[in-house]
C-alpha cells in the first residue's frame, strides 16, 4: 500500500482524489502499488461524501502518520503552503505540488531539504497543467543549452483573448463570460494581471539555467489595456494577440517578461486558443519544439499531480536531483530585451507621419480605415532606445511588443 | 569517465558525436559523469577526420569492452542492428537506439533482455526525433488510460504535403525539390508509402497498450495517390491533407492506420508543416494534447539519444520498467474502423448525384469550378459498410478519410 495525503480538497486536490480512483488499476500495473488517499486536510467536513472519514482538520495528523508516504498540496499561496510542504519533506515524506506560487517562491529550498532527507519534491503541475514540460525540460531535453522558452501559460487570459479575436467582444465582455464560464474567478487580478504567467515563467526560466530567477524581477504587464481596435489591426496585419511569458538566455543573463504580445501565424504558439496552453522551447541541439495542451482545470492538473505520484513510487528510496541550486540567476532590466514594436499614433498629420518614419527608419505604416490614427511597426530595437524615441515624439495611444519573424 | 560506443556514424551518429562533444560541460553538470565516445563502428575509415583513431570495423571490439557502458545504435535497419543490440544488452551494456525499425520489430524482445541483465534499452529518438513522446508517453502520462495517439510521424512526407497544399505542386514535383533539399532519400518508398510511419504509430500504440501491436496488422496507404485536384478540394473545404499514423483504444482493441487524411483547421496538427512532426494524445483524464518539433535532422535526433544517455547514466545500476511486454495486442481490422469519408465521382449527371445522396443521406457536397466531376463528404461509417456502398455505386475516382469533427 502507498499512501497519499492531499492538502486541499478544491478543484485540483479533488481531482487528484479522483483520478487515484478512476485509474487505480491502471496505477496498480503501471507501478507495482496500490496507492490510496488515505486522509484529506481541509477546513470542510464534506459530510455524506464519501471522502468524509478520511478528513482531517490538523496538519498534524498528516505529518505525524507514518503510513503516509506522500503528500500531494494543492492549496495554493504560500502560506502555510510552505509551512505543511516543509514539515511533510523533513518528516520524510514525498510531496507532490501543483502551486506555483509555492514553487516561484520556496523552489530551491524545498528540493534542498528533498535532497537533506532523500525524499523528492515533484511540481509537475504547476506549470501548464497537464503539459509535461517540467519532466521534459528537466529529463528530455537535459542536454540542452536553452535558447529561448516562451509560453501562453494562463489559460484564462489565452480566453478572454480569444474572445477577443474571435467575435470582436471588449475586454470587460470577455472577462464577464470567461467567469460565467467558470473560466476566471471573481477577482481576476492574478490572471488578467499577468501574475500567474510571471510565475510560471519564472519557474521555467529557473529550471532552464539550474539557478533561481526571482519572478518579481520579471517585467509584467496585463492584457486589461488591449482594445478592440488593438485586435482590428492585428486582424487587418494577420496577426493576433497572446498573453506571452517569455525567457531568452544568452551569455549568462536571462531576458524575460511577461505582456500581450502580436504574434504571427508562423508562430507554432498562434493555434492555440481558448483555455489551452502552450509552452515553446528552443535548444541549442533541438532546434524548436512545442507542447500544447490543458494548462488548467481539475482533471488534466490532477493527472499531472498523478504523474509525479508514479514518479515517487518508481524512486522512493533515492532524491532525483533537478539540477535547480540555491544561486541567483542574474535578471536582464526590460529596458535592455529588444523587441519589434507596434505603436499607435494619434491623427495623421503627414507631417507627424513623416517624423515617425524618420525616427523608425524600418517600420512599417498601418492605417486602418475611418480611424484618426495611424500605427507603425518597428525594426528590432533595445526597449530603452524605443521608449526614448517615443518621448521624443509624443502623441502614443500605446504599444505593444510582437513575436514577428 | 562514462565511455559510449557509437554503432553507425551517419547522420545521427555524427550528431550524438557532435552533441556529445559541444554540450559536454553541460552533461557533466547534469549528469557528474565525464561522457565521452570511447569507439565508433563503421565500415568506413575517416582518415584526417578528429575521429578516425575512435573507429572499429568488428562490433567484438565494442562488445568485449569492458570500459564501454552504453552502446548508441544509429545503424538502420533490423539486421545486424538487432544481433549487435541484443550482444551488447547481453554483455551488460546500456543501449539507447534511434532506430524504428528495430524497435518495432524487436523492441520487446530487446526490453526483455535488458530487464535480464539490469541494464536499460531506452528508444526516445526512434519515434519523433526531438519530441520526447517516448517518455512522456511512458512516464509522464503513465497514470492516463489512452483514447487516441495520432500524429505527423514523417518530416518527409510532410513537407511534400506541405509543398503541394501551399504552392500547387504535384506530389513529383514536390518529391523532387524534397530529394535536392536532402529532404526525401534517392530510394523515397519508406516515407512516401508511409511504412515509416506505420513502423512509428506500431510503437507508440505498444506503448500505450503496453503490449505488441504488430506493425504488420496496421494497414498503411502512402501520399502517392494525393493529386493537386485533392488540395483544391481540400482548399475549397478549409481543410489541408497531412498523413497521419493513427491509433484509437477501444475496450481493449486496438484501431490503426496510416493514411493521408484531411484534416480541418480546428485540429491540433494541421499547423504542423514542412518537415516538422506533431502528436496528439488523448488520455482519459488528461483531455488533448500535443508535442511538435524536428521529427528528424541530425542534431535533434541526436538530442534525443543525448537525453537517453543521460537517463543511463541516472540508472546505471538499474533497469527502468517500461511496462511494455511480450504478449499479443489485437489489432481491429481496417475495414472495422470508422471514418468521415471525402469521395470524389466522375461526372456530374444529377441522377447519379441523387442515388449518391440518397447512399450517404448526411453527406455534404462539394463542386469544383470547371471539373466534370463532384465530391462528397459522407458521415462516419465504418469502412467496410462505405466501401460496399462505394462499390455499389461505381464511377469512383478516390476517396481520403477525413479528421472532420
């Protein structure tokens, strides 16, 4: 028998109960165990269900158990995440998380005290969802120098999005339909923000270099701002917009941010829509490569919480070293990533126009039709040079960065 | 110092060299091992090459080397690669192959022995070249009860394809601009009558049955049929023609082909193009997913025989259960599976559009401008109940199984 312990019986933790269940059989096959859920923490009771007696009100009582083999944490936040996850390592317990924040936040030392106590701390899940892009940065693609990871990594924004683009819809009319859907929650902001996407990216980019990429020296911009004629001309250009969590590594220094960006159809992230993820990958050998799937929602997060639980039994008695050490990975300021621009002008004095093209000798124009505006696109250019030419010249609507070959 | 022994130093042995040597900082980090290649076989002799003191032309020099920890196959072919293979699992030596063939047709076999002599015979490059299906197929979806695995298994074909859906070239001519780019072989039948592929979807069926499915039973159509009058039908329609390797699991059965197939714009693999491949899994809990990326090349196959060398070396005193075994998987026959059909008619006699509408009540109909001929677009039906129709009705010019949802 292997026990498991879930911390938080929400919409992931009772997925997790429910896979366990729909494919124990399958479990049993594949990995020589009969895993089971033996206790539950929640503040709820769940009475009549029929995980009640297996409810717990004290993480003590998980921690102390010493027929509990793993712990699988699906709270979320930090605290006291960080606090149950701790306690579960040093009781020499393997933990399973499907919490970013927690992940963003306390990586480096929790795998540390993993290695102390020859257990292992897995986070498959929390970076998109049921895509396997922890197990395949960190196994497959092991002898890779990274290039360049870039994600639509929320699945929620990627909605509203495509909403968007899709039946012309304002952002406020997405959003309310995105959370009639159960797509967003009430508070948006940690979505629609692009603080989600900033942690997921920054677990990423961690992995990537072996160091520790601190997410809140990750420049994040939302997509709140992005308009309905923002998505006129990216139609009119070919082009749509994603909510990108991007990271390049070059020379030691990673470059990363997380904004709305214009991207084209070569692009291998610009088919995926509505609620998918998907996460791109370029190596030094493996050229480019994608991986495209749910990133969210209770049974594909489940299945990867799953997928660490069979990773734990197959290597109970050994720590699998994930190659991600306590050392500061150095940040670049966005002020130095360089980009090609869209930027939209009021008016259009020929005059004005004249200016912009003078300044941004490689753009392209955009005019769309009964519009007083006009839009450029840029070369590539360093953002500090873009930011200053655009003070230079005055009368910006706003700007946005684009994934254009 | 980890000494690899090379079998085979054409394309993707030269790359395992290349990525063995660029990246070997790198693999030491991961890895704490020196990886080095100890020894080549080929026939040939690389005079003035930096490798030519590596090279043995008789395999005993490898096999009764006791230094030698893992042997890399990137030989071809089932015979010698198959002798070789089982002499240096049985020696007690690791090997890592990017070989279809011999996996296909030896692959349980090979795990056997390997299991016997707790050494690993890991695959990851013989399906898909730098997408890690292997393993993620294995263990990070090993919790999942598959529903389907599809995919653009062959970069040749589809860059064909690719060709002839963007410019309109005949599949010649395509054929021909693939062969001078190095894309197609002088010999092209492997790939554009899709046994390749056949030999790739056998295994990543086995995989997720975890039992052999017999490439032989799956019954497999190459592209040389497809003409420029299908793409116009298939432009017309918004759909594009790819050839997919394609397996369902259905209360224990196994449902497989190779076939070009149209496939509509909604689907996860139509924007897989030129010489990229692309997989779709479909798991019980985990919803859809894809993996894109170089199926082929040299240095992204070779990335992915690099990332089996480094799963070795983690388990060097272990044997990896793949949870693949030696027994029997049923393979329905094809005239048993069930498919949208795209059906082209000579003429365009309205009574015989009648008696074919009548035939195929919910079929659509399609009408080319200026061609003494129609098409139609059948519901799903098994095949052999379409082909008995088809076969009622006569005047058939061709059909191809569409993926239409």
């Amino acid at each position: 028998m292997f026990n498991v312990a879930i911390l938080g019986f929400g919409t992931v933790g009772s997925g997790v109960y429910e896979v366990i269940k729909e494919n124990n059989a399958l479990l049993k096959q594949k990995t020589g165990e009969d895993i089971a859920v033996k206790k539950i923490l929640d503040i709820r009771d769940f009475p009549d269900s029929e995980w009640e007696s297996l409810v717990v009100h004290d993480i003590k009582e998980i921690i102390e158990d010493n027929d509990i083999d793993a712990v699988v944490e699906t709270m979320g936040g930090t605290s006291p995440a960080f606090e149950f996850v701790r306690d579960a390592l040093l009781s020499g317990k393997h933990v399973t998380t499907s919490n970013k924040a927690l992940v963003a936040a306390h990586g480096t030392e929790l795998l540390k005290i993993a290695k102390e106590k020859n257990v292992n701390f897995f986070f498959e899940a929390s970076v998109g969802g049921g895509i396997p892009i922890i197990r395949t940065l960190t196994e497959s693609y092991a002898g890779e120098h990274f290039k360049e990871i870039t994600g639509i990594l929320n699945g929620t924004t990627n909605y509203i999005l495509t909403k968007m683009d899709a039946e012309g819809e304002d952002f406020e009319k997405a959003l309310s339909t995105a959370q009639e859907l159960g797509y967003a929650e009430r508070n948006p902001e940690a979505d629609v923000q692009g603080h989600d996407t900033c942690r997921k990216i920054a677990i990423l980019a961690s992995l990537a270099t072996g160091k520790e990429v601190n997410f809140e020296e990750i420049y994040t911009e939302g997509i709140t701002k992005i308009d309905t004629t923002d998505f006129e001309y990216a139609k009119y250009m070919k082009l749509s917009i994603k909510l990108f969590g991007d990271s390049k590594f070059e020379d030691g220094m990673v470059y990363a941010f997380v904004a709305p960006v214009m991207v084209e159809r070569d692009h291998p992230l610009y088919m995926v829509n509505d609620v998918f993820n998907g996460i791109m990958v370029e190596g030094n050998m493996l050229g480019k490569s994608m991986l495209y799937g749910s990133g969210a929602g209770k049974l594909p997060t489940a299945s990867a919480v799953v997928a660490d639980i069979i990773a734990i039994t197959k290597n109970k008695d050994k720590n699998i070293p994930f190659g991600w050490v306590n050392e500061k990975q150095a940040v670049a300021d966005m002020s130095e990533t360089s980009h090609k621009y869209f930027v939209r002008f009021k008016g259009k004095d020929t005059q004005f126009i004249n200016k912009c093209k003078e300044t941004f000798k490689d753009a392209k124009e955009v005019y769309l039709d009964g519009k007083d505006e006009f839009a450029l696109v840029t070369g590539l250019m360093k953002e500090k040079d873009f930011l200053m030419d655009l003070n230079n010249l005055g009368s910006v609507i706003k700007y946005i960065r684009t994934k254009i070959a």
